[in-house]
C-alpha cells in the first residue's frame, strides 16, 4: 500500500511538472517579450513639404507663346511615416533610424508606447552613415529602457525577437534567428556595413525597433528587409539590423552631443595606415588640378618616411581606386580602410599629370602599399 501511495504521488508530482513546463507563460520568448516591449514605441512623423504645379493650360501656353501667363503654384502637401523605437534609459531618451526621422527638423514627431499613451518626441541628433537617431520624450514619471549595458552576445544560430510596428500595427512580434554578422548593403548612394542578418520578418514600419534575445538583452536594431537582389531576384528571409554595440557607441556619443559636450574628431585611418591625408575634389581643386569631379580623391599632405612615401605618393595626386573598388569620396575610402589592419597590402589606383602645357599628360599606375 505504501509502495502505491508512493508510485501515485511521484506521478502527480511528474504530471504537475510536466504542465507547468507546458504553460506559454513559461516560454523563454514569451517572457523576453514581456520584459522588452514595454520599452518599444511606436513612432508617427508628420510633416509637410512644398513643391511647385503647373497648370496644362499655362503649360501649354509656355510651349506656344515663351511664357507661362501666371508663376506656378507652391502647394503644400502632408508627409507621413511609420517607425519603431525603443527606450534606452529611464529619463526618456529613445533610439530609433535615421531615416525614419530624416526630415525630423520640418516635423512633428509622435511616439506611442505599450499602453497607448501617445507623447510628443524632440529630435536631438542622429548619423546617417550608421542609420541611427536619438529623440528624447519629457514626462514626471521613468520610462521602461532596454539595458544598452547587457548586451546579447550574437552568437549565430541564437533566437531573435523583433519587436516594433509593423505597418501600423503595433506592439507585434516576429521571431526567427541570428543568420550571420558582418554583412554589407548598399541602398542608393549610401552602403551599410557591419549589420547583422536575420530572417525574422521585418517590414515596413518595423524600422527602428529593437531586435531582443530569448533573455530580452538588445541584438540589435532593425534597419532593412532585402526583398529584391540588385539583379531583381526575389529573396526571402533576408533582414538587416544594426549590431546593439554599434547602438551603444552611438548612444553614448550622441547623449554627449545633448549635454553640450565637444566630441574628438574621428581619427583618419588614411594617415594611422598610409602617412597620408586625403581630400574630396571640389570645384575648386578640379579646376585648379584638372582631374574630373568624381574621378576620385586627392592627396594633400603625404607624411614624411610613411608608407606611402616610401611608395612614391606625393600630394597632388589623386587617388581613384582602392583595391577593386573605385573611390570618389574620401568617406568611400575610410570605410574601404575600417576592414584592414597592420601589415596589410593595399593597391592604391593613382594618377597624377606628368610634364608642362602642351607635353602635360596623365598617368595612371597602381601603387601597393603596406599599412603601418
């Protein structure tokens, strides 16, 4: 008799455990969810901009006679986006994409959190080239923050959790995995480097927010879907967010940008690698050099015994191409120089012209230089 007493109780203890492992409170996700969202936002800009209209008549009118009978008329029109965003502190500042605010200075901002309570947002500062932004919202009480000091680790294969407002519709959940790091997208004349791959769904209006861990540490930012290879190849599961140690390097400069303080300009990888400084081609320096707007960047000043001298660089010439990549912009090459290190060889594309009036000609050579 004791024996089944026993048997019987080591069952209900057995079916009990086995229930409350199978309760969804109990999930991982559900309960990273529950700790991350509340500091999600929603975010509504609203703007307006101005553009001129022609009427056919006066159109037609121009066409026959020289000359429209009346100026084109200026007309307003209201501009709207959706985005996400996330606490990163408890004062109310928030993290959100540079271009979900990119008009930000001719807009009203609306942020709306978990509860639906609904605030108006200030745009304080942001950086384009990382796609990120900060706002601050003002109110007596804390806000709920994800922790920009406990980081995920980001280990390939981990759960990711994208929280945000998916074509309106907020405080949504998607949940896929960490598919790779270091990978680079090019939209327009912009390219984004660094970003980590997801194929956790995210769309339009999930930009913005954070991407979570199943213990609700930060991932990363949510920043672009590939729906379409730049051959016009339909994709599935390819999604890009910013890595969470990128967001708090960017955090940190730009809180220190809101409290007036003088931030130290960003070292040039040119000069720390090669002895050199490089310099867009203006208008100015095209005329006065004679090299083609957007055929590259010039050389100012060339450090003495650097690398690059030792290689036979001298100012005045310009630099068109760096490794495979041609080069217009001197931001183009510091990016190029971000992915090198002590000890690499680098092939400079160079030219520069060579003789006076009429004997004056340009010359092109590849240059291999050894970054210090």
């Amino acid at each position: 008799m004791k024996r089944l007493l026993c048997l019987l109780t080591i069952i209900f203890a057995a079916c009990t455990l086995l229930r409350a492992q199978d309760d969804p409170a109990d999930e991982p996700a559900v309960k990273a969810v529950g700790k991350a969202m509340p500091a999600v936002v929603n975010i509504n800009t609203e703007g307006v901009i101005r553009r001129q209209v022609q009427d056919p008549f006066d159109a037609a009118f121009s066409d026959y006679y020289g000359g429209a009978m009346r100026p084109p008329r200026v007309i307003k029109q209201k501009v709207q986006s959706l985005g996400s965003g996330f606490f990163v502190d408890s004062s109310g500042y928030l993290v959100t994409n540079a271009h979900v605010v990119e008009r930000a200075a001719e807009l009203k901002i609306s942020v709306t959190t978990q509860d639906g309570k609904t605030y108006t947002a200030k745009y304080i500062t942001g950086d384009a080239e990382h796609d990120l932004a900060l706002l601050k919202v003002d109110r007596p009480e804390p806000f709920a923050f994800l922790s920009l000091n406990d980081l995920s680790p980001n280990l390939l294969g981990q759960t990711c959790l994208v929280l945000g407002n998916p074509v309106g519709y907020g405080s949504s959940v998607a949940r896929g995995i960490l598919s790779a790091k270091g990978r680079t997208v090019s939209i327009g004349d912009m390219e984004y480097q660094n970003l980590l791959q997801t194929d956790a769904a995210i769309n339009p209006g999930n930009s913005g927010g954070p991407i979570v861990d199943v213990s609700g540490r930060l991932v990363g930012v949510s920043s672009v879907k590939m729906s379409f290879t730049p051959q016009g190849v339909p994709t599935q599961g390819l999604a890009f967010a910013i890595p969470a140690s990128v967001v708090r390097q960017k955090v940190d400069e730009f809180q220190r940008i809101a409290r007036g303080e003088q931030l130290p300009p960003k070292p040039s990888l040119a000069r720390k690698y090669f002895g050199i400084t490089l310099q867009d081609l203006d208008d100015k320096l095209s005329a006065s050099l004679g090299y083609r707007q957007g055929s590259g960047v010039i050389v100012s000043e060339v450090e003495e015994n650097s690398p690059a001298a030792k290689a036979g660089l001298e100012s005045g010439m310009l630099v068109s191409s760096i490794g495979r990549y041609d080069i217009a912009k001197v931001q183009q090459a510091e990016k190029l120089f971000e992915q090198i290190d002590t000890g690499s060889r680098v092939d400079f594309g160079i030219a520069w012209y060579q003789g006076k009036g009429r004997t004056q000609r340009l010359v092109g050579d590849t240059f291999q230089i050894v970054a210090r």
